[in-house]
C-alpha cells in the first residue's frame, strides 16, 4: 500500500482481545468505533482505504499523506481518549522514517500504555499474565456495554 502512495504513512487499526477468540460482536463495535474515529480525524485527507473482517479479528488499513510523527501523535490521542481507545491497537508506518518498523509511543514522548486492570504498564500485565483472561474479558465487556448504551 506504501509503494503504491509514496509519501503517505500507514494507519493499521486492530482490536486488543486477549485469547483465542478475536472476532465476536464486541470486537466489531469496537473496530468500528475505532474507523469512526479515524475518520473523524483523517477524513478530509484519507487516499485509500481497506476494511477487513476476519476470524483473526477486524483489521482497517488507511493511508494519509501526513508525516508519520503528526499521525502517531493524532492516533495515540484516540487511543488514549476515546473511551475503547484502550482496546485499540492503532500503528503507523511510513517509508518516510527510512524501514517499515511502526512508530512507538515512546518515539513521540509519551509512555507506555497503561493495563486495563491497574496502573502496571500493560506489556509487564501481559508478560507476568497478571490477570486471568475472564478479568480482561468481564473489563471489556464493561467498557463496550458503557459505550454502546
């Protein structure tokens, strides 16, 4: 998709669901929470878009001709603020920065995610499996009947 839009930079959009199931009703409000938020914010600008609903989970590719750093920093403010930003999973790619390696929180000076649960960064969480995955999937639940109502 890059090569085919030289100068743009990738937006991947997947759902953060822990176990084996990644594609049922709550992952779908919540992939489509996440287009509609991107769109909101690249809409005006988009070149292309691809949309794909999968066993593997839903998946949304959209390219922008906007630096990577502006869009990482745009795409971290959705995932920190929409209220399912936190099970968002939006990177950025770009040929612009030199390899294909997404942008990291931490290359536009922000830290790292937080868990869901409690104020560990949520890579130790998933590392240390702090959290029983019934926990994670009652929090989720939550946060998408909180939404959808």
């Amino acid at each position: 998709m890059l090569q085919a839009f030289p100068g743009c930079s990738l937006i991947c959009l997947t759902v953060q669901l822990p176990g084996p199931e990644k594609r049922n009703r709550e992952s779908l409000i919540i992939g489509g929470a996440g287009l509609g938020a991107l769109l909101n914010v690249f809409g005006s600008v988009l070149r292309h878009i691809h949309v794909r609903d999968l066993e593997t989970g839903y998946e949304a590719y959209l390219l922008v001709p906007l630096p990577a750093i502006e869009v990482k920093k745009r795409c971290c403010k959705i995932e920190d603020t929409h209220p399912l930003g936190r099970l968002m999973d939006i990177d950025v790619l770009s040929d612009q920065v030199g390899d294909l390696q997404p942008l990291s929180r931490a290359d536009i000076g922000l830290e790292p995610r937080r868990c869901l649960l409690c104020a560990n960064e949520a890579r130790y969480c998933m590392r240390a499996k702090t959290h029983t995955k019934e926990e994670l999937l009652e929090k989720i639940s939550q946060m998408v009947l909180a939404y959808s109502e």
